[in-house]
C-alpha cells in the first residue's frame, strides 16, 4: 500500500472521525481537526520575556466584532467594545479547569436543576441537529448528544479554547460520537450554514457577548424554519429582599471562593458584576422578538435568579 492511501494516527484521546465537511457548515475546517468539526484550540501567548505581557488568545475570525470607537461594558467597567472578546477569554482561559468545581460551589449544586429545567423546555426529540453555543465544559451538550441519539448530532461550540478543550475530553471520555466541537464566536456562528439545526441553546454565555443583538440575530440564522432558541442566563431577582442577600452573596462569598478554588478572585468579581450588566428578563425577551422570534417566553427559576427564555423561528 503506498504511502499517500495511509490514514495518519489520531492523537490520543481524540476521536477517529476525519471527514471535514458537515451540512452545518458554510465552508470546510482544515483538515486534521478532531472530530472533523474541531477547529485549531491552540492558544499563542506574547512572548513571556516580556515582563507583565499579557497572554493573547486565538479567537476564531470575526470574534473582536465590536465597533471601532464604541464602548462596552465588561463588568462594571467601560471599556472600548473591540477588547471585550479578549478580555473575556482571559477570564475563561484562568478558571477553565475549576469551572465545574465552581459552579456547584457557587449554586451549592442547583446549576444541575436550572440545567435540567432548560433541557425539558428545549422539546429536543431523536435525530434532531443541535447547536449549544458557549457550551464549554459540555453539560448541556452530553445531555442532549443522549436525546438526540445516533442519527441525531450536537455541535458543542464555544468562542474560548480552554473551555472547548475541557469540554470535547469530557464528551470523548463519556463515548458522546455524534458530537462535533468548533471554535465560533456567538455574534457571528460564522462557520454554520443558514437553517442547518433545530435548537439551538446557549447556557450562562450570551452575559459575557458583546453584542447580544448581533448574537440573536445569528442564531436565528442558523436556525431551520420551525426550530427553537432556549437561553438559559442568570436575570434579575424578583423579591426586592431576597436581591440584596443575593448581592451581598454574590460580591464577598464568590470572589473568595474563586482566590481560594481557583487562584483567581478578580474572574469571580467579574462574574458577579456582568450579571448585574445584562439585560432583564422582559428586555431580554424583547430583543429576542426584534430579532425575528415568535411566540418568546420566559421561566424564572430561583426566584429570578435564574430565567430560561425560549423563542421560536416560524
């Protein structure tokens, strides 16, 4: 057998799967890519004799979408929205392998019942095409690559390499085979084809997007006619009361919790203030009707804590 019919080896722990087409994507990912769908999740960081350099983070193309001149918010701080993506990778980048550890600390484990509340609202049935964007570390993903089954598929999608790596050894680890892992950003789903998937979900990430009209936009894009978003994001507290316990929660306990499991306080602080710079549940709706969905609700979970919104395209 000659050379150039050789199947080059896997790295391991990737899964066997080659083919670098799907009818979810607009364009090929390069050859190479785990899973056939992966692009490159290989950060390049400035040079570290430089002293105080910064690690700079490959994001995929179009991910410092914000307009030149404009200002954004990155938690309570105004800064210009063309850096809002990196500084946010460099969030991620820092708690990526404590996150899961995190978020049961933090919610004393009741992330898993909002988690779990979104997937029955998501109506997923057998052999429908999922998107979870800002997936990271799979959650929702791993559940829904079960629903789905096999002549179903998932696309677990994140804008943060760190985060997409943890969550693509997660799903090989636990046999998830009809899932697919690609670097995008929420603002653009740039490498998805128009009407390629029935749901598409996005779970504790469109806080942190620049552009959130942008985002919704997209996703309704890539939606097929009759298809579902579901987005799962922390709101605002109904109970006036219970809203100032839960600031005082949010801004002592969890930075401490993040210097003392994660090394790392200013991430957490950061977490806390971006909750409280997104949009409420019934703005949140609203922008999900301008972007072109119908019929859109919402369900506060935990008092407000929490709200999952869902919208559909028709």
């Amino acid at each position: 057998m000659s050379n150039e019919n050789q199947k080059p080896s896997q790295p391991k722990g990737l899964a066997t799967k080659t083919d670098t087409t799907s009818p979810f994507l607009s364009e090929p990912l390069p050859q190479g890519a785990p899973q056939g769908q992966q692009q490159s999740l290989q950060h390049a960081a400035t040079d570290s004799s430089v002293s105080g350099a910064i690690p700079k983070y490959n994001l995929p193309k179009g991910a410092n979408t914000g307009n030149v001149g404009a200002t954004t918010h990155f938690g309570y701080q105004t800064i210009n929205s063309e850096e809002k993506a990196q500084k946010v990778a460099e969030v991620f980048h820092s708690v990526a392998s404590k996150y899961d550890i995190m978020n049961d600390l933090m919610s004393f484990g009741i992330h898993r019942l909002w988690k779990r509340f979104a997937i029955n609202m998501s109506g997923v049935r057998r052999g429908q095409h999922v998107l979870d964007i800002a997936g990271g570390t799979g959650d929702l993903a791993k559940v829904f690559s079960r629903e789905v089954g096999p002549q179903g598929h998932v696309v677990l999608s994140d804008i943060n390499e760190s985060m997409l790596n943890v969550g693509r050894d997660r799903l090989i680890d636990a046999g998830c085979t009809n899932v697919d892992f690609v670097l995008a950003n929420a603002e653009t789903l740039e490498p998805f084809a128009d009407n390629s998937f029935d749901l598409v979900t996005i779970s504790f990430g469109l806080r942190n997007v620049t552009d959130k009209d942008a985002a919704l936009e997209a996703m309704y894009r890539v939606l097929k006619p009759g298809g579902r978003l579901l987005i799962l994001e922390f709101s605002k507290p109904v109970f006036e009361p219970f809203s100032k316990l839960y600031d005082l929660y949010s801004f002592t306990a969890l930075p401490i919790m993040g210097k003392i499991v994660a090394n790392d306080s200013e991430s957490y602080k950061y977490l806390a203030e971006s909750i409280r710079m997104h949009p409420d549940q019934r703005t949140l709706k609203g922008m999900m009707e301008h972007a072109g969905f119908q019929n859109c609700d919402y369900h506060n979970l935990t008092g407000g804590i929490v709200a999952v919104h869902r919208g559909f395209k028709l």
